[in-house]
C-alpha cells in the first residue's frame, strides 16, 4: 500500500477524490497495487501531518488556506509543494484552476506535475499519473527502510557508545552538534551500505556516476565535461578549487570506446560458447580491476550512452577555473565517490612514479 497526503478544503473536491482512488484501487487490485488517502485541509494540517506520518506521494489543491477558516492562497500550496519535494523527495501532483499561479520554482521538475482543476476527470488523471511513479515509490520505500535499518545499527555500534564524547564537546551549540551527529551518520552509512561482505551486493555500473551533479553552481574533482576537443575529467583537489587557491584546474583527457567491447559484451548477454562468454569474463574483470596498465583507468559508459571510457593519464590540459565556472552546462556527469578515491590515487601513483638506470642484460651472465 503506497500512501497519498491530500490537501484540500472543498469536500466536494475531496469526495472526487477519494471515488477516483477506489475505483484505481479496484482497477489496480489483482496486481496488489493499494493508495490509502490522508485528507487535510489547510497548511497547518499538512506541516502537522508530514512531521508524523509518512507519505509516498502528495496531492495539493494549489490554493489552500494556513488554517481552519484562513483565506485560500496560492502562495500556500507552491510553498508546500515545494518543501514537500526538497524535504521528502516524493512526487507532487498539484491541482489548480489557474495554471498561471504555478510558481516558476516547481516549472519543469520531473517530480511536481500540474493538473486542471477544470477537467472533469482531473482526479482520475491525477492518480493514473501516481500510478505511473508505482514502482519508483516501491523502490523508494524499501530504500528508505534499508537505509532507517542502516543508521540504527550505526547509532548502537558507533554513535551511542561514543555519545558522552559529543555531548562533553566544548563551544558546539545544538546545531552544530545536529549536523556533526548527521555527518557521522551519513558518513558510516556510506561505508556500510558499500562495503563488501554478508548481505551485500556488487555495484551496478550506473553507480559509477552522478548524474545530475550534485554541486550544481559549481565544479568538483571528478566532474566529466564534453568540450569541442572531446571528453575531459577534472582532477585537481577539490579542496583547492573550492577555496580558490588555484587559478587553473587540471583537467585529464578521457578517450570513449575499447577494441572489442561489443563482442564481449554480445557473448556475456547472448546465447555464446562456453568458451566466449569465459573470454568475455576475464576481459572485464581485466577492466574492472584496472588491470590495463598504470596510464589509464577505466570507466564505464556513462548513463544513456554505449561507449566505454578510459582516462588517460598521460594527456593533460590545464583550464582557468573561471572558464571551467563558466561551462557547468557541458558538464556530462560527477564521478561518485566510491569510485573517486580509486581514479585520484592511481592518478597520483602515475604521475609520482620515478624511473632508474637500465641495466645490461648480459652482464648478468658474467
């Protein structure tokens, strides 16, 4: 069951509503698929019903009064359509007469659809539209619960034992402590979901990347850029760029495609000899385990594209960071962390290596 916040403050509104829900629900009932509704009617019930439910989607009539006998606004339900979006990271349906009053904030986000209050079918649409999202609020939920379960065996393991240390910790006010205790979840969090051993699962290639980036207004060590002259990753510190430091970021070529990879890539997922497909197998384990040689590092193709990449360590170019600022819009995607530290050490062992005299060969032999 996949449960739906609704705000309105027209009953009749609210009874279409719900008729659309039970008759989606009936539709929806040999496939195991359920939307409960909670209805409320102003901004005061929505904030008090968020703090202490969860919800998987939310559907707000664009004009909604702050509380019991306030005047509707549409002001209201931009604002709660917006933090409901930034502060719980459901889908937003809003429902208004008047497309016009939409703020330009929720214009064009994947997340928030507008509906016309004026067609007669509105709700029926709303909800085939939240059904549409079924699976990803599925997704979601069980993420969420992976990740409630995650943080509770952080906290009894790492952060109650230590939590007289915090507390005792001298010139930290409560919201510093808030998001100290916050970045020792995330941070262990991180390091437990991706760590290797019982119950956990090998990494899928998508998780490579970050797409969007997340450092959206600016640029980060791992960024990857489409220029005129092809494909490039940013590798200088991160710590430099964001402290201005440097006046030019180091920038390191990336080439796309690797001999042979689509006829690997046919034998792993295609009806090949047993001999093909173990082939297939060494050859991107050789990949994976950056097996290539010390001048490049692989990898994978970036999400929506087929082409395997490779950075090559050895074709460099340096870039004003004001330049790099100023092209954020030809930014491919973000290396995810996981994957970061790898391409940054390899990357340093690269350009530190240190040759020595060649020997003769013969000599050994004398």
């Amino acid at each position: 069951m996949r449960r739906i916040l609704f705000a309105e403050d027209d009953e009749g509104s609210r009874d279409r509503m719900e008729t659309a829900v039970g008759d989606w629900n009936e539709a929806e009932k040999a496939n195991g698929k359920e939307f409960a509704i909670e209805a409320v009617k102003s901004e005061a019930e929505v904030k008090s019903a968020l703090e202490s439910r969860r919800f998987d989607c939310a559907l707000f009539d664009l004009r909604l009064p702050r509380g019991a006998g306030g005047k509707p606004s549409a002001t209201v339900g931009n604002s709660l359509a917006l933090a409901t979006m930034r502060n719980r990271g459901v889908p937003v349906a809003l429902v208004t007469a008047n497309q016009a009053e939409v703020s330009d904030d929720l214009r064009g986000i994947e997340l928030v659809r507008q509906f016309d209050k004026g067609d007669d079918n509105v709700y029926k649409t709303v909800i085939e539209w939240l059904g549409e999202q079924w699976a990803m609020m599925e997704v979601l939920a069980h993420a969420k619960a992976e990740i409630e379960a995650s943080a509770a065996d952080v906290f009894l393991k790492r952060l109650w034992p230590q939590w007289g240390q915090f507390a005792a910790l001298n010139k930290v006010d409560g919201d510093q402590l808030s998001k100290m205790v916050a970045r020792q979840y995330v941070s262990h969090m991180a390091e437990l979901l991706g760590a290797d051993g019982e119950g956990s699962i090998l990494w899928h290639p998508f998780e490579t990347y970050v797409k969007p980036a997340v450092y959206d207004k600016r640029a980060h060590t791992g960024d990857i850029f489409r220029f005129d002259d092809g494909v490039w990753i940013v590798l200088s510190p991160q710590c430099d760029m964001a402290t201005g430091k440097i006046p030019n970021v180091l920038l390191c070529k990336i080439s796309e495609g690797i001999t042979d990879w689509e006829a690997h890539l046919e034998a792993v997922s295609g009806e090949a000899s047993k001999n093909k497909k173990e082939a297939a197998g060494k050859f991107f384990a050789s990949l994976i385990n950056q097996n290539r040689g010390v001048s490049q590092h692989f990898l994978p193709p970036l999400p929506g594209e087929k082409k395997p990449l490779l950075v090559e360590f050895g074709q460099l170019q340096s870039m004003p960071i004001g330049d790099l600022q100023a092209a954020l819009d030809k930014r491919l995607a973000s290396l995810s962390a996981a994957f970061l530290s790898n391409l940054v050490q390899r990357f340093g062992a690269y350009i530190s290596r240190a040759g020595q005299p060649n020997l003769d060969i013969a000599h050994f032999a004398s």
